[in-house]
C-alpha cells in the first residue's frame, strides 16, 4: 500500500510543478504528516524532492527527474490498454494515434508486462450498439472530433425538426450512447451547455480560433444530469397498475430501470390476490401500452381508463385467437 502510495506521489509531483503537503494530502487521502514521512522516505531512496519553505512553499521535483513505468503491475498495465476502446476510437479517426500510443507504452514497460495489450484485448471487448440495430458512425464525427481534441470552435449547421440551424459551438466533448454519438457543446453567446446528436449536423467547419476551456466542466456529470433532464422530460403521464410478483421482476426490462424502481416506490402491501399497486411514470398512452403489453397477464391496468380499454381488447382478441 505504501510503495503504490510512494509511486503515485512521485506521479503527481512530475505532472504539476510543485504542490503542497495539503494538496498532497488530499490526492492521497492521507494526513501531512504522512506526507512528510513519505516526502522523507523518497529522497532518502535517491528521488529528488524537495521541499520549498514558507506560506507558498510546497514540494517538486528537481533536475527535471522522471520516472520510469517500471512501477507498474500486470492489473494496472491491463487496465491501461483497456482505457481505449477501439471501435470509437476507430470512429473518431484516432485509430493510428491509439496504436502507436500502445506501442510506446510497450515499449516503456518491463518485458514480463509488455504482452499486457494482447492479454486485454482478448479478455475484454466493448460492442456498444444495442442488440438488432445498425448505427453507422456520422460522416462528420472525424472533423468535430477534431476541433474537440483541439479546443477549436466550429461553425456547424444541423437539423431540428424540419429547419436547418446554424450555430456557433464551442465543442467541449464526445459521448456515445447506446451506439449513438453526441457532442457537449458551450453557446458562445449565451454561455449555455448543449447536446446535439452528430448524425444530425449537415456541415462542420473548424476555424483558426481556439476556446478557453473551463477546466472545471464536468463531462461523466454534465452527460448524467442532462440524460436524467431528458428521460425525466418525455415522462408526461402516469398509468396506475397492479403487478404479480413475476411482474414486478419482469417491469424493469419493460421500462427504463430507474423509471420502474421509483414506480415500486409507490407500492402499497400486497392485496389478496399477491398483485401490488403502483403508479407508473410514463410517456404517454401509445408507448405504455406497447411497454407494458409484453408483460401479458402479469399486469393489470387500472388507470387511465383509455389505456385500460385498450388492454382489455386487446385481451378480448388475444383470448378470441386461442378459443
């Protein structure tokens, strides 16, 4: 625990020009104290860090020292080369840069870890898409790709509704979701964040000028707050049902996961019959019927009483089929 502890240190300290015990400290979730005593432990085995005195002292490295990947273990060597995934990389036009990435890495480690990558990429593989869909990547991904990598702004043109739209983006990031690539954009003007699918820009053009980037944009938690705003947003309705015990298993794979665990919130105990009450959040009449259809006579519809008679016809005919 300590050596890991000594090596990511001395990790921090060639990335930054100097920190402080303090900042230390709080990287590695230890005490200055510790800090010290590791500060200490490193220079006694010939790492030079030094110590600045005073208010705005701190610790780094002297005479440009770096060090060597040899800390690394197999787990973490592993990890390393799974960090890319290749198809999006592939996507992003980045499939050149990745491999000779790989390969100095290779290069820089211990000969009984350099087989790491190949070890990986044969235990572990990311097929993104959804089952049964084909989602080719957008014409344009390479070129925004681009300006995001290069903090450059674009001009783009995509379509909303029915209209083309032109805007002026400040490309922050890329996510691919369920096989579909999005880019987190700033609105100059307004300041705003934004999504925009990429299969719908019609046009992208990088110019010369570069962005300054907020560094304290939060990629992993601007994307789930936004999905969460989303799927929050399309669910306009609510339909009251009564479900089995086998439905209740069965309503997470009918409707979105978190959507069904705050339905079950709801619940009541159990009437007679085992089946138990809850109010569903839903989009709308036409997709929680196709949704809870699958669910056959492990639900019950209560409510609304349009949605009810739907099921009940088409139990009618259903039952008319298999007299």
């Amino acid at each position: 625990m300590r050596a890991a502890r000594l090596i990511k240190m001395v990790l921090l300290l060639q990335a930054r020009p100097s920190m402080t015990a303090a900042e230390l400290a709080a990287e590695l979730e230890v005490s200055e104290r510790t800090i010290t005593r590791d500060a200490q432990a490193l220079s006694e085995a010939g790492v030079p860090v030094y110590a600045d005195r005073g208010r705005t002292g701190g610790y780094r490295l002297i005479g440009g020292y770096r060090t060597r990947l040899t800390g690394l273990g197999r787990s973490e060597a592993e990890a390393l080369f799974l960090s890319g995934v290749p198809g999006a990389l592939r996507e992003m036009g980045l499939a050149d840069a990745a491999s000779a990435a790989r390969l100095k890495v290779s290069a820089a480690l211990m000969p009984s870890l350099r087989d790491a990558s190949q070890s990986a990429s044969q235990r572990f593989h990311l097929d993104a898409p959804g089952w049964f869909r084909e989602t080719p990547a957008p014409e344009l991904l390479p070129a925004v790709a681009d300006a995001v990598w290069d903090d450059r702004r674009v001009s783009a043109r995509y379509c909303r509704q029915d209209t083309e739209v032109e805007r002026e983006l400040e490309p922050y990031g890329l996510v691919l979701k369920a096989g579909v690539w999005y880019v987190c954009a700033r609105v100059p003007d307004s300041g705003a964040y934004r999504v925009y699918r990429i299969d719908r820009f019609t046009s992208v053009v990088a110019g010369d000028e570069r962005f300054a980037r907020d560094e304290e944009f939060d990629l992993p938690g601007f994307w789930d707050e936004r999905a969460e705003q989303f799927a929050r947003a399309i669910l306009r309705s609510e339909a009251v049902v009564r479900l089995t015990e086998a439905g209740v298993r069965q309503l997470p794979h009918a409707t979105d996961r978190v959507v069904a665990r705050e339905a079950m919130g709801t619940a009541g105990e159990p009437d007679a019959s085992g089946r138990v009450t809850v109010t569903l959040p839903v989009e709308n009449e036409d997709v929680a019927y196709t949704q809870l259809l699958s669910l056959g006579p492990e639900v019950e519809v209560v409510a609304p009483a349009g949605l009810r008679a739907r099921f009940a016809d088409a139990a009618a005919r259903t039952a008319e089929l298999y007299r």
